[in-house]
C-alpha cells in the first residue's frame, strides 16, 4: 500500500503539493508514482524564473523504464528546485515527499492551492486505478 | 522464403481478423485531398537482366573520371579489408536487428564506432550515426535549441562557409518548428568569419555554428568563435571533417572550453563516392548534454555473470517510449556504413589517418601551387586551408569545366550559384589519392583549355610581327 500523507495535497497525475508558510508551494512525485516508475536514473528540473501554467509539463522523470512529463498543479513561477536531483535523482525513490521534492513554485493565485484534490481522494483514486 | 513476409493469404486473414475489407480501408481516415494519386513518375518495374544493364551503363558515366571536386564528398583510398568485412554476412545488414542485445557483435562494433568519435573530436560521447552530415547538423540545431535553457530565442547564428546544402537542409528541417537560421557573413580576404566583425551586443541567441575547415576548405579561427559565443550564453556546434581532426585541433579543445555538439558527414571515413550516397552523419557532445542527444547510443556493461555486455542505453528519450515528446524522430542508425566507419578507422589507426590527413594538405597546396601559374587563374583567401582552396578564373567557369569534363577531369565545383559575389570560382580539392602526375594532367589540361578559351574570345587577331 503507497503511502499518502494527510497533510498534503495531490494531482491526478500524481504530483504531491505541500503548502510552505511563505504562501508558495514545494512539488514532487508520490510514492505511488514512484513505485510505478521504478528505479529514477535521470530528472530535468524546471529552470528557477520559468513560468507554467496549471497542466503544463515542467518537468520530466526518467527511470530505467520510462521518461515521464511532471505536470505542473498550478499557475505560477518556478522559485527553487533540487539540485540534489541532478547527482541523486534516486532521493525521489528513497525519500518521495521530503528529500525528493522537485521543485518550489509561487502560486499566482493563493487560493488555488485548497482546490487541490486531498489525501483521501487521492488514495481513492489510486486505489481505483490499481 | 519470401523476402515480403505478407501473403495473399496473411493479408486477408488479417483483414478478417479485424473485420475489414481491404487495405484501403485501413487509410480511409485519411482524407482525399492529402493521398497521392499514384506516382506517375515511377517507371514501370523492369527484370534483373534489364536493371543490371542500366546500372552498369549508369556507373559507366562516372568512372575512369579524374577527380579534383570535394564540396562535402571526398575521394579517399579504402583499404580493401574494408568492404572485405563490411559485407560478410555477420554485418551485411541496414539495420541492427530487433532486440538489438541479441547482436554482440552489431553492439559492441558501434560501441568501439562512438569510442574512436569521441576520441577524434575529444567529446565525452557519440551517437551511434545519423544519416548524413546536412540532417545531422539540423539534428543539432535542434539538440541545441532544446539543450540551451539559458537561451529561449531559437535564433542560430549559421555563416555563409557553412555547406551550402547544409544550410538548406538544416532550414528544411528547422524552419517549421519555429527556428530562425540567420546568416553571418564571411570576410572576403580571409573567406572566414572574422572574430572582430562580429557584434559586441548580438542579441539573445541559441548557438553559433563553425564549421571547420569551412566550406572554402579555410580553417576558422575557432577559439575566439568559441569565446564569443560562450560569453554570450550561446552554444558552439562544430561542422567538422572528420580526416581533419588527424592534425587539427579538435572541437571539444577549442577555445576555453571547447565546442558543446560537433556533428558532420562520416563519408570520408571508409565510404566510396558512389554518385552522392549512402553516407552516414556523426554527432558527438558532453556528457551533460547527452539526454538531448538524438538517435541510439550503445553502452558497454557487464552482466549477471560478471561478463562485459553491451546494450542500448537512454532509450527513455526515444520514440518507442516518449512518442511525440522523444528528443527527436531519428530513432536508428547508419549502421553499414559506420561498420565500414570503424574497421577504415581500426586499420589506419591514429598514425594512418594523420598520415592520410598530412598527404591531403601537401597534395592539395602541390595542386594550387601548380594551378597558380597559370594564366588568369588566381587563388582567392589568404588564410590556411585543409585540403580544399577556391580558385578565381578570368573564363567563364561553365566552359572551363564542361571542356575539363570532355577530358574525362572533374575540375572542381562552382560556385556561381552560391557565391555569386566570388565571380567566375570555383571550390578545388586534391586528397591522398592524387599524384603528381595527376596534378599535372589537370594543370596542363587547364593550360590548354584557358588558351583556347582566350584566343575564341579575341574577336581580333594579333598582328603577325
């Protein structure tokens, strides 16, 4: 069973999205994601500066298996990533929802962030899909 | 067995598998107005015995010619042990065959193919080929644009001693997605870019191409290109002639940090004129660029047992896998021709080729040396040059060179269309395979034609004293 936690929210493309005091966002992939991927060998992060829209591909993941796009939650500026991804892209295996974040984004809009879906449909929908 | 595997009777079982009632139906989403109507240009089939004759006919018109033209093809001797093993039947195949770990051999001979590239250019790694040196150098104007983050203009600073057809496929290619190739002109005393021409404040942009030596056969001054490029955030891809990487500096030590995507036409390595083709493109870059790189790249591994292994790798940005976002639409590589790429390279060895790469330089200024004598033909450009030289003519150069044809010489390659600026010129080249007989044969022929040229012309004539 992936585990999902409570105090964060999801994508239906699996991105997990936790909101930070300073009212931006940190984004990153969920344990289900990671699973279904398999061992990450490679991340191409987002530039700091980039602007996405919701839904835009910002990011990709590539695993032994498969290079898949990472969508962006919301609208808004990319302000941090993990460079720690670039010698250890493998922390998104280990380490999904701490050290294996993605990126950080500060949202246009702040109240977007409680539109997203919450830990409860996730594991709903996950659950479905398995 | 036949070679098409389809029956009649495949063909109709499968129909009926998927309830359909012909192969057309499978097209019929497509509409009308985007289907060729037949292909009215496609003479009918003819048998062996007919082909075979009009082949022979047709190879008949190119050999036995003396041939002094280079302009991207160059005429190199090929050891014989070359094609020897290339069409056993161990290699003798278009195409690495699926699951591609099964063919060792196929894999580990691309393997040693990307080791000697990466090495002659001095790049981290290589591809395992493209299909000529034109589509590579649009594949890196694409890997470029992709690869620059820094940069989000998709403007390409390409010279105008870049391959003229270069150019043009590489437009082809890039014009629809959006990138702008814009022109920087040559310095018409050099015929290379001049570093000091160049702007102090260029604009964003994505890459800089330099290719050397250019297509004047001049060599560019390519680490202050390199400089310039880099300390305005732009890329550097390298056109290179792969021959003469033996004795030039090679693009990954260029500059101060040396070019980031060399690319170029493999021809010269171990493949035969043959009218203008089968070649193969070769791409080389750094290490942090290679998930950008286009086409298969062969790894070297070990397996369960502790035994070295080799086995396609980064196959993640491919199209099997990432369909319309893969890094590119190249999703093979020329393998027969690399094939034959590696064993000229492994039998010539470093020493072989610098050898070869020296013997075309010194014929080369032995043949313009020679030329320059005679009257009214002058060498244009004053700077060093590979193997290659433009030549200014006081004739017009059609007639010098259908009178050459008829002499069974092929005297070189105008530039008439291209370079209209460069008058009656034309682009000469002598490899390793020309002797001094044969420089003579040219110059004398030329001698002779030039004077009957001149005295037709005169619609006087002299005075007897």
């Amino acid at each position: 069973m992936s585990n999902v936690p409570q105090e964060l929210r999801y994508t239906k493309t699996h991105e997990w999205i936790s909101l930070n005091e300073d009212g931006s966002v940190t984004v990153g992939i969920t344990d289900h994601a990671q699973h279904l991927l398999g061992d990450l060998v490679f991340v191409e992060l987002p530039e700091v500066g980039d602007t996405f829209a919701e839904g835009d591909d910002c990011a990709v993941v590539e695993s032994v298996k498969a290079a898949s796009d990472l969508y962006c939650p919301l609208d808004g500026e990319i302000i941090a990533h993990n460079e720690a991804l670039a010698d250890a892209p493998e922390l998104i295996n280990q380490d999904p929802y701490a050290e294996g974040w993605i990126f950080k984004l500060q949202p246009d809009d702040s109240g977007a962030y409680d539109a997203l879906m919450d830990a409860d449909a996730y594991s709903e929908l996950i659950a479905e899909q398995d | 067995m036949p070679f098409i595997p389809h029956t009649d009777n495949d063909v109709e079982d499968m129909l009926r598998a998927i309830g359909a009632d012909s192969i057309e139906d499978l097209f019929a989403e497509i509409p009308a107005k985007l289907r060729a109507e037949g292909l009215e240009a496609i003479p009918e089939a003819i048998n062996e015995m007919d082909i075979s004759r009009l082949m022979r006919e047709r190879a008949d018109q190119d050999s036995r010619t003396l041939c002094f033209a280079g302009a991207g093809a160059y005429e190199h001797h090929i050891p014989a042990a070359v094609w020897e093993l290339t069409t056993r039947g161990e290699f003798y195949t278009a195409y690495t065959p699926y699951q591609a770990e099964a063919s060792q051999g196929t894999l580990q001979l691309l393997y040693e193919y990307q080791s000697m590239m990466a090495s002659l250019t001095a790049m981290d790694v290589s591809n395992a080929s493209l299909y000529d040196g034109a589509s590579a150098l649009a594949e890196a104007v694409l890997m470029a644009v992709r690869a620059n983050r820094k940069s989000k203009s998709k403007r390409i600073l390409m010279p105008r001693t870049v391959h003229p057809d270069y150019r043009r496929v590489a437009n082809n290619i890039v014009r629809n997605q959006g990138i702008v190739l814009e022109e920087l002109d040559y310095d018409r005393s050099g015929g290379h870019i001049d570093p000091d021409s160049l702007p102090a404040d260029p604009g964003d942009f994505t890459a800089l191409v330099i290719p050397q030596p250019n297509f004047f056969g001049v060599l560019e001054e390519v680490d202050a290109l390199v400089n310039w490029a880099h300390e305005h955030g732009a890329l550097v891809i390298a056109v290179v002639n792969p021959i003469s990487l033996a004795i030039l500096t090679p693009p990954g030590e260029w500059g101060e940090t040396g070019a980031d995507i060399v690319c170029g036409e493999g021809q010269p390595l171990g493949a035969p004129l043959s009218s203008g083709g089968p070649y193969f493109g070769f791409m080389c870059c750094r290490q942090s660029f290679v998930r950008q790189m286009p086409g298969r790249i062969i790894g070297r591994t070990t397996d369960l047992e502790g035994k070295t292994g080799y086995t396609l790798t980064l196959q993640a940005r491919e199209q099997h896998i990432r369909r319309s976002k893969a890094t590119s639409n190249i999703c093979t590589n020329q393998g027969l021709l690399v094939t034959a790429a590696t064993i000229y390279m492994s039998l010539l060895g470093a020493q072989g080729l610098e050898r070869v790469a020296l013997a075309c330089h010194e014929n080369s200024m032995k043949l313009l040396a020679a030329l320059g004598e005679t009257q009214g033909v002058s060498k244009l450009f004053n700077r060093p040059l590979f193997h290659e030289a433009v030549l200014q003519f006081d004739l017009p150069v059609a007639d010098v060179m259908r009178a050459l044809s008829v002499q069974g010489i092929i005297g070189g390659v105008s530039l008439a269309e291209d370079y209209p600026e460069l008058g009656n010129s034309i682009l000469i080249c002598a490899t390793e395979t020309k002797t001094e007989a044969d420089i003579e044969t040219y110059t004398a022929s030329l001698k002779r034609i030039a004077m009957r040229l001149t005295a037709n012309r005169c619609p006087v004539q002299p005075k007897m004293a």
